[in-house]
C-alpha cells in the first residue's frame, strides 16, 4: 500500500485525470445541493473555510493518500460489460462496505482512483480491456479524527422514491 500511494502521489502531481469513464460535466439542482452541503461538512471539519482555495486542493490530495488507510483496492470491470458491469460494480462496492462495517472496518469509496486508469492499469498489470471503476480504501477507523466525526444528512425516503398504489 505504503509503495502504491508514493507512487499514486507522484503521477497525479504531473498529470491531468483521464478517467476510463466520464466524471459528471456538471452538478445540479438537489445533486449540487448535496454535493455542496457535504463539501462544506468535510472541509469545516477539519478547518477549511469556505472559499479557501489554498487548502481545499491539499485537501484533495487526501484521496491519493487514500486517507492514510493501510489497505486499498482497484475495482474494475470489463469493457464489454459497458454500464452494466458499472451497476455490477457498484452493487459489490456497497456490499464490500457494509460487510467491512459489520466487522468494525472503515472503509471509503474512490471515484478519485478511477481519474487515472493509465497509471493504475499498468502499476497492477491490469489488461487494457479492464476498465477502473473507483478504488475503495479501508481499515480501522480513527474515530478522534475529526473528518470521522462529521455526517452527512439524509434525504427524505419521499423524495427519492415515488410511491406506486394500484
């Protein structure tokens, strides 16, 4: 793990993210709202004021710290899946992320890690046809950090479900 971030860190601070699936072109409505309420939780959680466009990039590189956990892993998928083997993936992501939780293991989601598929492919000697989907960091949580502390809020299972009576 220890060999993979110093060598993530490094490719990421000479290259832009060229990711084998395309990041959202743009937030908005509630998704914005969202996105925005949990990056002000994050970010005041651990002292960066808004707007400080300084320290939120060094915040940023978190990710290719993978938030200093001992362990971290690639998931991929085949390029002939296409957004299926996507869905696929996402379903396995979150049942690898509760089950780590019900055995007391923290564990967090990187889309950041998919951003760089020419370095993450050739470092693992991954196939050119295995696509990177995210890469999920793990390992006991250090509840006295106080980016551990914060949560987001929940919407309302009425507004993100319609309700069908017939």
């Amino acid at each position: 793990t220890e060999r993979f971030r110093s060598a993530l860190l490094q490719y990421v601070a000479g290259h832009e993210r060229e990711p084998d699936f395309a990041f959202p072109r743009e937030y908005r409505g509630v998704y914005l709202q969202r996105r925005r309420e949990c990056g002000f939780q994050l970010y005041d959680s651990v002292g960066i004021a808004r707007g400080d466009r300084e320290a939120s990039p060094r915040r940023g590189v978190e990710n290719y710290r993978l938030f200093g956990a001992p362990h971290a892993m690639v998931v991929t998928t085949d390029e002939a899946l296409g957004v299926y083997g996507v869905l696929d993936c996402g379903a396995w992501v979150n049942n690898f992320m509760l089950a780590a939780r019900s055995l007391g293991v923290a564990s967090i989601a990187q889309a950041a890690l998919g951003a760089h598929p020419r370095f993450v492919r050739p470092y693992f000697g991954l196939p050119e046809d295995r696509q990177i989907v995210c890469g999920i960091s793990f390992g006991y949580e250090d509840a006295a950090h106080p980016v551990n502390r914060f949560r987001t809020s929940r919407a309302a299972l009425d507004s993100v479900v319609t309700w069908v009576d017939e």
